[in-house]
C-alpha cells in the first residue's frame, strides 16, 4: 500500500517579505520615484511644504479664521447666491449655453474687425426672429428682476421667478 507523501511548507515570514519588496521597489518603480522626489523639490522650492507645515502646525487656528470668515453676512450671501446661480446653470440646456460659450468670442472678435455697425444695419438686426427671441427672453428675466425689487413683492413676481426654475429670498425692508 502506498504511503502519503507529507508536503510541509516552511512558516511565511511578512516582515521578511515585506523587506524584500521594499529593497526591491527602488529597482521597480525607479521613474515613479524619481518623478515624486521631482514634485517635492518643486513643492521645497516654492515653499509649500513650509505653507502645509505650518498649517498642520495651527489648525486649529487656521479652522478658527475659516468658521468665523464663513460666518458673516456676506460669505453667506455669497453662499445663497451660489447656490441659487447653480440652480440657474443647472436648469440651462447644455446645447444652449455651448452656443452662447462660442458665440461671445466671435462676436466679440467680429466687433474688432469691423466699424461699428449703422443705425440701419442694427434696425435690421433687431428686425430678425432670432435677436426678438433673444431679447424677449432677457426682458422676461429682467421684467422678473425689478418686480422683485419693488416695494411689496406680489405673488405674481414670485411666480415669475419661480418659473425661471429660481428660488429667490426676498427680504423685508425693515428686518
């Protein structure tokens, strides 16, 4: 009868492994490397590693600074208003906003090239189907824009804001 073969592995060793690829990694990753002592030179050299040094060094002082920043009046304006602008942006079809991205330049560079226009040749601009949409469209925002300014905000203007897919705090003048 035959007689099982005993197969004993010797015991793993991780630190000796880990050794191993450690001494091994220069030889593997010499570009990498090379590349990451590259960066923190530059990052010597302009002096950033001494910025983020001394702003791990006082954090708790650089948060300080931050919270009380955010805290005021106008950081948190300037937050609502982010917001309501990016409820703005989000609502523009992409299409759309590419194509006033491209058009501003060219206008812009049409502009330098050639004198200004003449009354007649900005008659017959404002004549065409195109710019009365456009134009239709800015009146409405800015229609929208001065019924909100008024005195007593009503809720049609509220309406009107709101169907420009904007949420709009109005403030009493008072408060």
């Amino acid at each position: 009868m035959s007689q099982p073969i005993r197969l004993e592995f010797p015991p793993r060793d991780a630190r000796a492994e880990l050794q191993t690829r450690l001494q091994n990694a220069p030889f593997q990753h010499a570009e990498a490397l090379l590349s990451g002592y590259d960066l923190l030179q530059r990052l010597h050299d302009r002096g950033v590693l001494d910025l983020l040094r001394g702003g791990l060094g006082s954090s708790d002082r650089v948060i300080s600074i931050a919270v009380d920043a955010a805290k005021t009046p106008e950081a948190i304006n300037a937050t609502r208003n982010l917001l309501i602008l990016s409820k703005i942006i989000f609502a523009v079809e992409p299409a759309l906003l590419g194509e006033v991205v491209t058009a501003v330049p060219r206008s812009l560079a049409k502009a330098k090239e050639q004198k200004p226009l003449s009354l007649w040749q900005l008659f017959k601009k404002m004549c065409s189907q195109d710019t009365r949409r456009a134009l239709g469209a800015i009146l409405g925002i800015v229609e929208s824009f001065g019924k909100s300014l008024g005195s007593g905000a009503s809720a049609q203007s509220l309406e009107d804001i709101a169907k420009l897919g904007c949420v709009v705090e109005i403030e009493r003048r008072g408060q």
